[in-house]
C-alpha cells in the first residue's frame, strides 16, 4: 500500500486537496488527472476560480481489495422475497437505513447487482420457517442499494451482525457479514473483520449506516 492518502481517505479527513492532485475513476476505470488552467499572460490579473468538487461516487479506494469473504452460517434460507424494506408485523427493534453501493475494484458501479440480506430479530433470534427479516433486491444503474431494518439482536456467542450475499450478474457469489463499529463483542468473535465494518450514525428514527461491497470483477 502506498504512503499517500487514497482519494477517499482524503476526503473522509476533510483535508484539502488541490486541484492537481485530485484523482478520479474514469469510465473505463483508469485514474484521470484534473488539473487547473494557468493564466499564458503573465501580466494578467489571476481570475477567481470556483472550488474544485467532486462529482458523488460511491465510497471506494482505488485499487481496493475485495470485500472479504466470510462464512454462510447455519441460517440461511434461498428464495427470500424481493424487498428494501424486512419491517413489517413481528419486526420491532431500533430502525436501521443501511445504503451504499456495489462496486469493482476499479471503482466502477456494478449495475442489477443481486444483494440478499438475512439477520437476527431485535432478540438474536432467526426465522427459519419464513422470511421474517430476510429480503433481497438489485442496485441500480449506480450500482447503489438501500434496505430499511432493524438493528439485529445478538445472536449467542456472536457479536451483532447483518448477512449478505452479493452477485454481480454472471458472476459468482460474494457471501459476506457486515459489523457494527464499538460492539463489546467484536473484540471476541473469531469471525468478525474489522474491514467488513459498516459506518454507523444517529438518525432521526433510529441509526444509519453505509457500507460499500467492492467486487473482484
């Protein structure tokens, strides 16, 4: 790994970054210099130039690894609905919009991703009779997603945590779990990875959080 911040860690710190030096992902992937005109007379009066900014892209470090792969577990269930929303009659708990988006190593969007969430109720329980907290759904054309839940229970000798399997079309399967950043048992759960750690905030009905799924594609 490069000494030099990545785009998005630069961005996250809230540092300045001249014009120059900012990088970002082309269409095909490739990382495109923008640079800022100089004045050819060197007798003219500089012109004020508005601030640089960066058109939104998902969250994604250039040259990322792969989101880490992790273990199925012994609950999950195929043929789930197709969903955004798991709440619904017998879902009760604190509410959790979870967005972000699917993307490739490049930082490229992965459109119609298919992405199947399965977690515990607010009592650590699971369902394995129905499809009570168990949903899919496709990104879109920016590859973005967002699910609209609960925050899970714990389940007994794990720290609080969301399944998710992920295909990009035609691919194959990325089968993953996300965390939640400051859980007591993170630090004891042989399975947790703390790159599979969501960003969690307060919101104004519950909490929010954001995770990014970068594919090796």
């Amino acid at each position: 790994m490069s000494d030099l911040f990545t785009r998005r860690r630069m961005l996250q710190l809230g540092l300045a970054v001249p014009a120059a030096l900012l990088v970002a992902c082309s269409s095909d992937g490739e990382p495109v210099a923008q640079t800022t005109p100089t004045a050819t007379d060197p007798n003219s009066t500089p012109a004020t130039t508005a601030p640089t900014t960066l058109t939104p892209t998902p969250s994604c470090d250039d040259g990322d690894d792969a989101t880490p792969a992790q273990t199925e577990g012994p609950y999950f269930t195929p043929n789930s609905p197709e969903r955004s929303s798991l709440l619904g009659s017998g879902v009760s708990g604190t509410h959790l919009l979870l967005t972000g988006a699917v993307v490739a190593t490049d930082c490229r969007p992965v459109a119609q991703a298919l992405v199947d969430f399965w977690q515990a109720d607010d009592s650590g329980a699971y369902d394995n009779s129905g499809y009570k907290l168990r949903g899919h759904q496709f990104t879109d054309a920016q590859g973005r997603y967002s699910l609209t839940t609960i925050m899970p229970g714990i389940y007994p000798g794990r720290t609080r945590h969301i399944h998710v399997k992920v295909q990009a079309p035609g691919e194959s399967i990325l089968t993953t779990q996300l965390y939640f950043p400051g859980q007591a048992g993170n630090a004891s759960d042989g399975i947790y990875r703390k790159e599979c750690e969501m960003d969690i905030a307060d919101a104004a009905n519950g909490k929010a959080g954001t995770f990014t799924f970068v594919l090796d594609v």
